[in-house]
C-alpha cells in the first residue's frame, strides 16, 4: 500500500513538473535533435541503455555523416551539456565512465 502510495504521488508530481516546465523540455528536445552529434549520443543510449563512454563515442562517430565534427573534443564537450541539461548521467569515475538517459527527453 505504501508503494503504491508512493507512486500516485511521484506520477502526481511528475504531472506537475512537465505541465509547468514541458515548453522548455520540447525546447530542449528540439535543440538536441538539431545538433548532429548531441542526437547521435541520444539516438545509442536509446538503443543500448547504460553505455561505456568509449563504446559510445565510437558509436556515435559511426553514425555521424562523413565530414562531420566527431571530435573527442567535440563529443566531451556535448556530454557535458546533456549532462548539464539533465538529459543524460554520467555513472562512475575515471576509466569506468558510462552514460545513460535520463528520461528527460522522449
């Protein structure tokens, strides 16, 4: 009974937050769908959930259009902003870095 408590009231709450904040959220997805590399990090973590960052990078570099700027410097710098953003979160430290959705974004 608590559980289920619980749950009406995280649902309740979740309502809430995206009838005040939904207009920035879309913003948000929208923005994201129009950078090449940010889409490709969500695109992978969609379709793979919890990901190395290593697995991820490679990932996306292999569905970016030849020409594209898939930079490591580039692709840490849109991890960061997701991460930011609250799109994504990162899990763990140092060499043993993954990356999953948040559920932010659709």
């Amino acid at each position: 009974m608590i559980e289920e408590d619980l749950l009406r009231e995280m649902r309740l709450q979740n309502a809430i937050l995206k009838a005040a904040f939904g207009d920035r959220i879309e913003a948000l997805a929208r923005k994201v769908e129009e950078d090449a590399v940010s889409r490709a990090i969500v695109e992978v973590l969609r379709e793979r959930d919890r990901t190395s960052s290593g697995a991820l990078k490679d990932a996306v570099t292999e569905r970016l259009p030849q020409g594209s700027d898939a930079s490591s410097r580039t692709m840490t710098r849109r991890l960061a902003d997701l991460e930011n953003k609250g799109v994504i979160e990162q899990i763990g430290q140092g060499r043993s870095v993954d990356y999953r959705l948040t559920g932010l974004i659709g």
